[in-house]
C-alpha cells in the first residue's frame, strides 16, 4: 500500500479483524530460506576444516627425457645448392637413409676429378721424399768415405812427417860429423903449415891439406844444407796435414750441410705429403657430405629449405625430424617465488590440452583426467620468460600417459605441496601469503622444523 496521504488507514482501522489481513500479516515468512541458509552456513563451517593440498600451478610443454630424442633439424656442414629431395613430409625414414642430394657451390671443388688429381699430387711428392732420402743415404756414404779417406791420408802425412824428422835427425848426425871433420883437417892443415915452416914437411903437403880443408868447408856446407831442407821437409809435412785436416773438414761439411738440406727438403716434402693427404681425406668426407642422411630413426616433420636449385650456407637448417622412439615429458615454468617449494622426486599432477578433466586443484584424489608425474630436474638459471624451467617424468607408480599424446602438446601442471585446512589456505590467499616451506620426506629436519 502506497503511503501517499496522510491520513493513515492503517492506524486508524486494525486490519487483523479481517480475513485476508489476519492472513497476510501473522504469516511467517522466509521460513524454508532461513533453514537453507542455516544448514548452509554450518556446512561452511565444516568445510573449513577439510584438507586442503597446498600446490603450485604452471603451464608447460609436452617434450622428451632425453635430449637426443627431441625434435630436430637437420644441418648441411658445408654451403650447397639442392639437387633432389628423397623424401616427402610425413615419411618415415631409418639412420643413415638418405633425404636429400646437394651439389657445391664453391668454385675449389667443382672438379670431378678432385680426389684423383690429389692422388696423383700425393704420389708425385712421395717420389719426392723417397728421392731426399736416397739422396741423403748417397751423402751419408760419401762423409764415410771422405772421413776414411782423410784418416788414410793423416796416416800417411804423419808417416811422411815421421821420415821427415829421421832425416832430420840422420842429418844433423851427418852435420855434426862435418863439423867434426872441419876441425881436424884444420888441425890437419896448421900443424902441416908448422912443420913446413920448421922444414919438416914440403910445401905440396900443405897444399894437399889446404886442399882437403876446402873440400871438408865445402862438405860441412852440403849437410848443413841438407839438414835445413830436412827440417823444411818436417815443416812441409806438418803443414800438409793441416791442410789435408782443413781440406777434408772442408768437404765433410759440405756434404754434411748438403745432407741436412736434402733432409730438411724431405721433411718439407713429407709434411706436403701430410697436407695433401689431410686434403684428400677432407674431400673424400666433403663427398660424403653431398648427401644428407638421417641422423636416427623417426619421421620427416617439415622441409625447412624446399625447391630444387635452393642455395643455403653451412649450418643452415634444411629439414626437421622427429625421433622414432621416445620417452615423453613435461617441461613447466614456475615463478622464482615458488621454486624453493619443488624438490627432485616430487609429486605433481599433469593435464594435457585436448584431453576432458574436472581438477579440483587442493583434492588432488577426486580429480579426474590428471596423471601423475615427478619432478627430474630443476633449472639453475631463470629463463627468458622470468621463471624457471622444471622438467617432469612420468609417475611409475600412477597411471600410464596418454599413447596419442605428441611432442610439443600444452600442458597444465599442479605441484602438491602440504595438505592444510581450507580456512588456512583461504587465510593464506587473502594475505597473498606464499605456501608453506618444507622440507621433503627423508630430510635431516622435518617440515615443521623447517616452518621456523
């Protein structure tokens, strides 16, 4: 009833006197609504007390254990030109089958005979080496026979030089002799000259002695002579076996000089003997490289270089491949906040994209479509995206993954820490508190120790 004059009927007459405002006003309402509200709200109370699982949610991406059984590109080590695909899109292929053909582009390789040409370079410096060396033998053989020689011709210098100071020696007797004969025959010569002055002797006696006088000067001169050429001869041989020493040494160290020049021309020849068989073996692998083949079993994913005549540089990426046999895996993201939170070995709950679940996230026992997983590896350095990198196994003990599941697939993590009542977790929320920290089952202290 709209209030819309003063004068007030309700004041003025007591409806409750009547039927239908006896009915209206002492009827009870909101009855059934203050039950629902009652039940609901001691219901509330009770699931405050309920356990709540503390957990850590992320977001990920399907990938594999093992490093060498991600998805991969293949990589030309060398720049080419494509000449022919082997293999279409989809294909399965085996190690070592071959994907494609490429030919080269660098004008140092274009010759067809390549290898052949560089054979003949290595055999023609082999001949090389093999004539330094025979070369060097030859020298070797002629510094012996030098040296031979020399020691034969030093045997007989000091041979000579021996004679030599004999005859000095037969000599200087002879001189001595001479001198020894001068003195008598002027002896001689005096006491005849005397005795001729006394009249003793006749004057062709004095003659006769003047004249053996003359002849024992003139002989005393002849051996002195002879004793200085023997001494010039002694000399002589002296010097003939400096020379012959000077003269051999001379020669022996040409040769000598000659050999180490054929030795280090053989070595020369033989290090160019090493570079063009290094040479060789690089464009035999060079060859090898012509054709790109799969590095292991598994599946051509998508040709990154296609066409036929294509130029690409080395270490371009040609073609992606994914590996036959794998072992899946999650990689999630977590903020560094929560990263003290995860151990190796702990429990967390995977959902893959594409696959029905109902998840309630603190029950992780009612929820449905999840899988189990633990956690492999932690990241020690934050990633580009400001969080850090875990890596997740499948659970032996929970339920298999998914077989259709592929590589690359999205992924949602939840990572179950403490179980704690929901009014502490809802408390906790409001505050923007972090979960609990603790510590692991078989740690020194227990996670209330580690609560302090």
């Amino acid at each position: 009833m709209l209030n819309i004059s003063n004068n007030q009927l309700n004041k003025k007459i007591d409806l409750t006197a009547y039927k239908s405002g006896a009915h209206i006003f002492n009827k009870n309402y909101y009855k059934f609504l203050n039950k629902f509200l009652f039940v609901f709200a001691f219901l509330t109370f009770i699931l405050l007390f309920l356990p709540w699982t503390q957990n850590i949610t992320g977001k990920g991406l399907v990938t594999t254990l093992e490093p060498g059984q991600r998805p991969q590109t293949i990589q030309s080590q060398i720049p080419g030109r494509i000449e022919q695909w082997f293999v279409r899109e989809g294909d399965f292929v085996k190690k070592g089958d071959t994907i494609l053909r490429i030919s080269e582009v660098k004008s140092a390789y274009f010759d067809d005979r390549l290898i052949e040409r560089t054979n003949e370079q290595i055999s023609a410096k082999a001949s090389s080496v093999n004539a330094y060396q025979g070369k060097v033998a030859a020298l070797k053989r002629q510094i012996e026979a030098l040296k031979q020689e020399r020691s034969l011709k030093i045997a007989q210098t000091e041979n000579k030089l021996l004679q030599s100071k004999l005859k000095v020696k037969s000599d200087s007797i002879d001189f001595e002799a001479s001198k020894t004969n001068l003195k008598i025959a002027e002896k001689q010569f005096n006491r005849t000259e005397t005795l001729q002055k006394e009249g003793l002797k006749a004057v062709i006696d004095v003659e006769q002695k003047g004249l053996k006088l003359q002849e024992t000067q003139a002989h005393l001169i002849s051996q002195e002579n002879k004793l200085l050429a023997s001494k010039n001869e002694v000399l002589n041989a002296k010097l003939e076996r400096t020379r012959i020493g000077a003269t051999f040494a001379d020669k022996i160290s040409k040769s000598q000089s000659d050999m180490f020049t054929a030795k280090s021309n053989g070595f020369d020849a033989q290090a160019q003997v090493s570079k063009l068989e290094n040479r060789n073996s690089n464009y035999k692998i060079r060859n090898g490289l012509l054709y790109i083949t799969a590095p292991q079993n598994g599946f051509i994913n998508k040709a990154l270089k296609s066409g036929i005549g294509g130029t690409f540089k080395e270490g371009e990426s040609l073609v992606g491949i994914m590996p036959q046999n794998y072992d899946l895996a999650v990689e999630t993201f977590v903020r560094p906040i929560d990263l003290p939170l995860l151990h190796i070995n702990e429990k967390v709950r995977v959902q893959f994209d594409g696959w029905p679940a109902i998840i309630f996230s603190g029950w992780p026992n009612v929820s449905y479509g999840t899988y189990g997983a633990k956690v492999v590896a932690i990241e020690r350095f934050i990633s580009n995206n400001g969080k850090y990198r875990v890596l997740l196994a499948p659970d032996e003990k929970d339920h298999n993954w998914p077989t259709a599941i592929r590589v690359g697939s999205g992924a949602k993590t939840i990572a179950l820490l403490e179980d704690v009542p929901i009014w502490y977790e809802l408390w906790r929320q409001l505050n923007s508190f972090p979960p609990n920290y603790y510590q692991p089952e078989g740690s020194e202290k227990g996670k209330y120790d580690a609560k302090k």
